[in-house]
C-alpha cells in the first residue's frame, strides 16, 4: 500500500477517536464483524454463557466445577464440533463465539510475552444460512470463508506492555479482499475502525470496558459494557447487564432482549424476546417464537443440569421439557448427555428422539 494511502488511514483513524464519519452503503460489505469482542473472550481465558447463546447449545458445555481447570473442552452433536482449548498462560488459544443465530469458530496465536500475533476465524454456520455476530449479519457463502487477522507487535491492551492510544494498523483478509483495522485503547473504553484497500471507511466500533485486577497477572481483565456500531445500515447499540457474581444478566441488542437469573453463575431462569428478523425483501417477518419464551432450569447437588422447562404459548408443538441423561468421568464430570425433550400431543405428555452431545476434556498438555 502506497505511504499516501497509510497517512490517510491514519488521519482517519485519528478522526475516529471520538465521533465516526460518513459512512456510505455501498462500501460497506456484509461480513464485517467486530473484533474486539472476540479479543475479550481471547484474552479473559474463558467462554462464558450468556442468555442471547442459542438454545439448543448447552449453558454447561464450557465449565466445570471451580475448582478444576481444564486446559482444552471439545463439545459435539455428532454435526457440529465447537473447540475450547487454552495455553499455559490462560489465554485462549482456541474458542466458539456464540451469537444469537450462529457461531465463530476462533483459533488464537501469541508470542511469548502474552501479544496477540494472529486469529482465524471461520463460521460454524452453514454457507447458505446467516448469523448475527455482535451487531454485524454474517450473510451467505461469505460466512463460510476464512479471516486472517494479523496484528502488530505487542498487541497486549491493557496491559504492562501496551503504550495506549492508537495500535498500528490490524491487516484482516479474506479470500482476495484485504481490509486495514485500527483500535485505540483508552481507558474507559477501546474503538475498533475498518477500511478497505482504497481506504475507504467501512465501519466503526465504540465499546465502554469494565477493568479488573487479577491476581497472578500483569494485564487487568476487561469486560465489555456496551458495543456500539456504526456502518452503511447506520448506528445500532448492543448492551451488556451484569448481576453481583459478574454474570451476563441480560443482552440487550438489535436481535432482541435476553435476560437470565443466576445462582453460583448457573443460569436458573432464562428468558427471550427475540426481535423481527429480515425476510431478505427489505420487509420484516415475527421470528417463529411469536411471544416472549421464558426457561427454567434445573440443576442438581452436583452440577449436572436436571431439566429444562420451556414455556412458549405461540408455539403449540414446543417441547414443554427437557430432560438429561449422563455419563460422567472419575472426577464427576459429564462426558457424555442425552438431551431428551417432552412434549404435549393431544394432551399426552412423549418423550421425543433424543440428541446426544459428547465432551473431551484434558487437564495435561496432550490434547
């Protein structure tokens, strides 16, 4: 890229510290996801639940009890396979980032001071479906392609190595399409902006972070309170509640409003409102739920999720329930889960097929 070009960019992103400018429709492309999202979960060294996941995924396929650390988690249905693995540092080096309607699959890599060098990412989703990631739609083959994300040296916000402010330029690419990102880390908050080749900008993130210290660590934990985006569909806003535990209590954003009530951050109570979805003719269609669903959820002494109750009056044929069966390891943990669901036919309560998921999980370097 011609050095004209890179003081342009720059200009810009210096621009976009505190308002972003003009954005025009027809240089925005559909694929564009934020990454700082992605950086939080990388970087907090866990998947955490939160309500906007979507249904079928299980709230307990990432954890075990607190007092186990598992260096990797595979979780499948036998069609899907979703990968957790973290390094010795306790960064991720490998996650699913779940968003109401799909999944990112992310592989992480790091030097050896703890810096983001590189993450893939690459949709779970089928190439002929469309997921919500953030605020940004992952529409079509496109989210069947693979992103490379390149990031300058010691790319560590927040951090005893990050200078602050504006990071060097980001290079993302997907197939031939090449895209220059830049993110400035202030302390209350980190913006995230996208061009394209010529420089053209493309989108624009704000999201206000939460700093926590953590014991044993040279970086503080952030977490994300809001995400704010702008791009050619104009500004949308993406909120994050937490409750006294530091769980996700609710999602508020363009795909609806989540909520859940935790005890020892297992949800107990789950509620949804999705919002209208696109029907792809500019008009808007009632998502299949008509109302509001609400879940409760069983656990017992253990752990082990019990049941799930689903209550949804739009739905006649919903499954009222869901109930689990398990095989665990030596040490208490499932490995193995058949989820089984009930339902109401003409005032019988059936058990339906069941879907199994399986675990592995590894404690040691071998995995």
């Amino acid at each position: 890229m011609r050095p004209r070009r890179i003081v342009s960019l720059l200009f810009l992103s210096i621009s976009l510290f505190y308002m972003p400018l003009c954005i025009s429709a027809q240089e925005q492309p559909a694929a564009i996801f934020p990454l700082i999202p992605l950086l939080e979960t990388a970087f907090s060294g866990e998947v955490r639940w939160r309500p906007d996941w979507p249904v079928d995924i299980p709230p307990d396929g990432f954890s075990l009890s607190a007092e186990q650390t598992p260096l990797s988690i595979i979780l499948s249905n036998g069609a899907e396979t979703f990968s957790f693995k973290r390094n010795s540092a306790g960064l991720l080096e490998e996650f699913p980032y779940f968003s109401q309607n799909g999944c990112l699959q992310v592989k992480a890599a790091y030097a050896a001071s703890g810096a983001m060098q590189n993450l893939n990412v690459v949709s779970v989703i089928p190439a002929d479906g469309a997921a919500v990631v953030g605020n940004a739609a992952v529409v079509g083959n496109a989210a069947a392609k693979n992103w490379n994300i390149e990031f300058p040296p010691d790319f560590f916000p927040f951090s005893d190595i990050s200078p602050g402010g504006l990071f060097p330029v980001i290079t993302v690419t997907q197939g031939d399409s090449v895209f220059f990102v830049f993110i400035v880390e202030n302390p209350a908050f980190l913006s995230e902006t996208w061009y394209d080749e010529e420089g053209n900008l493309l989108a624009y993130f704000k999201t206000p972070v939460r700093l926590e210290t953590v014991t044993g660590r040279f970086f503080k934990q952030w977490r994300i309170q809001s995400l704010q985006s702008w791009d050619a569909g104009g500004l949308r806003s993406e909120e994050y509640f937490f409750d006294a535990g530091g769980s996700i209590s609710e999602v508020r954003s363009p795909a609806g409003v989540f909520s859940a009530l935790y005890h020892n951050r297992q949800p107990r109570y789950w509620q949804r409102q999705p919002a209208p979805v696109a029907d792809g003719s500019g008009a808007l269609q009632e998502p299949v739920s008509l109302g509001m669903s609400r879940l409760s959820l069983q656990w017992d002494g253990q752990g082990l999720l019990v049941s799930l109750r689903f209550e949804d009056d739009a739905v006649a044929d919903a499954p009222l329930e869901y109930r689990y069966e398990y095989e665990r390891d030596a040490a208490g943990n499932w490995i193995k889960r058949q989820d089984i669901a009930i339902i109401n036919r003409l005032g019988v309560f059936v058990p339906q097929g069941a879907q199994a998921w399986s675990r592995k999980i590894s404690f040691g370097e071998n995995r």
